[in-house]
C-alpha cells in the first residue's frame, strides 16, 4: 500500500503534468476501477480541463473545470502512469510538453513498459494525444467522479485527522490531539488515522526512535519536549522519505522511471539485529498495536 510520502510524490509529480490538459476520451475495462455513470461521464468528464490535482491523506484530487473532481484511491496496488503525446506538432501547438513519462505507485513493470497492459483499468485521453493509465493488478484501486464541492464530504474524509505536512500543522495542534487518547500507547495513536492523516508504520516507528520514545509508552507520560521534538522528527522524517522517492518496497519506481533509495533514510524500520545508529545496541523487533516495530531498546527506554 503506497504511504502519504508516495501519494505526494506522484501528486507533485501530476500537478506539474496534468493542469490545463483537456480530456478527449476515456476507456475502462472494469467497473469497480471506474464507478461512474456513462451520463456523468459525458457530462462533466469529456472536454473537462484539468485545474489542479490535489491530495488528503492518501487519495488523490484531480479538479476539473467542469467542476467535478476525479477521486483517485490507489489501495494495494493502484499506480498512475502518465504517457506524454508522440505527437510533436500537436503537443507544441498546445504549448504542452512532448514525450514526458511520469508514474508513481504500485512497484512492478507496468511503471516502465508499454502501456496498456493487463493490468490496466482506465485511459484517460487527453486532446494533444498524452494519455494518463490508471493500473491496477488486484483490482481494489477506483476514480470516481463527484462534484468537488461533495469530496470533502466524503465519508473517508470527515474522519481523517489533520495534514501532518501542512505548513498550519504545529507542534501544539499535534500535542492536542494526541492528548484526546492519553491513556493509549503512543505509537497506536500515531497508527490512528482520525488523529493524523497518512501516518504508516515505517513513519511511526522512526519519528518514534528519532525522538527517543518507546512506542508502547501511554501518550500521558510522555514529556511535553519529547512531544514537541516527535512533531518535528515526525514532519522531517516523512519529508526525507518524499525527497529520496518513497519507501515502497522492493523495486521502487519513481515518476520518471528512476528507482527509489528503498528505505535509506530507514534508521530502525527493518533494521533488527543491527547496531542501532546513535549508540550501537542491537535493534529489536517487538509488536506494538498490532504491527512489527522498530525499536533500539537503549535510546528508547520501556515504560516501568
Ligand atoms: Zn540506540
């Protein structure tokens, strides 16, 4: 499941891409990828242009001028592939940028070869002939068309916490709303996507370390610098992964085809058995909330 760093990723690279394309024809294959009505779609898809591109936790936004927005959730496996046009001419005439490859998301060969393929679920073509793919494999992934003014209603939405990268996110609005459940072990609060949006596993366990807390320690016991240090390690951390292209596993492919560092800002995160990097003791794994965590058991003291 690509995490906020991914999804941000592949935003930044769309919102370079995709505004002021107008979109001339779209093909799906399945109708679970593409949940839309074919009246909707001949209303407020075709001959729409593309505004902005947008992202809340881990859903994309696509704006269009006709005032509806493509909902993109990736899930699993879901990836975007954007395909610039072959065709020169047109593509100059537009003033739009000729031949540019840009995709993000699920790591496997459909980020690099030829597209359509089998796991392809929606053609979105645009009028200069570049075309954005929507693939996915396992078939969880959907866009969906909605008015922009609905998407904020959506139910996913109404519950996610705040952006933990957005520049209004302070130290005191983390303190607040990780003090609404003080009684829970930190790192199950941090885990809690009503609390914060898009905060995964890896993310948790390495601000966790950064900071020097256990993860298991109950919120309410947790000193009021340590948490003010969490928020900025949390809001770097996810920043490093961004700029050195996602922590996806395996053989990470980013917008323009180059493979990600997998994981090399990881301090802790799958890194048992080896010397942790501040003070040399040996990294362990416990479970914490469910999940394999990362902990160096001298610079992160349990809770007595
Ligand atoms: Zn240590």
């Amino acid at each position: 499941m690509p995490e906020l760093p991914e999804v941000e990723i592949i935003r930044v690279g769309l919102a370079k891409l995709l505004p002021g394309r107008v979109i001339e024809d779209v093909w799906h294959d399945w109708p679970k990828s593409f949940p839309n009505s074919p009246s909707d779609t001949a209303k407020f898809l075709l001959k729409a242009k593309i505004v902005h591109v947008r992202r809340r936790a881990k859903v994309l936004i696509i704006e269009l001028s006709s005032n509806y927005s493509l909902v993109i959730h990736l899930k699993m496996t879901g990836q975007l592939v954007y395909v610039g046009s072959t065709d020169k001419l047109k593509a100059k005439s537009s003033k739009l940028i000729a031949e540019e490859k840009f995709g993000g998301g699920h790591p496997n060969d459909s980020l690099v070869g030829k597209l359509p393929d089998k796991s392809t679920r929606v053609k979105i073509d645009f009028s200069d002939n570049s075309k954005l793919f929507f693939n996915d494999q396992r078939k969880f992934g959907w866009m969906r068309l909605l008015p922009t003014a609905q998407v904020p209603e959506l139910d996913f939405f109404k519950d996610i916490g705040p952006e933990p990268l957005d520049d209004d996110f302070t130290a005191a609005k983390f303190i607040e709303a990780l003090y609404r459940r003080k009684n829970s072990n930190i790192k199950a609060v941090l885990l809690d996507q009503t609390m914060l949006a898009g905060v995964g596993n890896i993310y948790a366990d390495e601000s966790l370390f950064m900071a020097k807390i256990h993860p298991l320690t109950p919120v309410g016991r947790v000193s009021r610098t340590k948490l003010v240090a969490l928020h900025s390690d949390l809001r770097q951390v996810l920043q490093l992964s961004i700029t050195k292209g996602g922590s996806t596993d395996r053989n990470y492919v980013d917008a323009n085809g180059k493979k990600g560092s997998y994981l090399s800002f990881a301090q802790v995160f799958r890194r048992e058995g080896q010397p942790c990097p501040r003070c040399g003791t040996i990294i362990e794994k416990i479970r914490v909330a469910g999940r394999g965590t990362h902990i160096c058991p001298h610079c992160q003291k349990a809770p007595k």
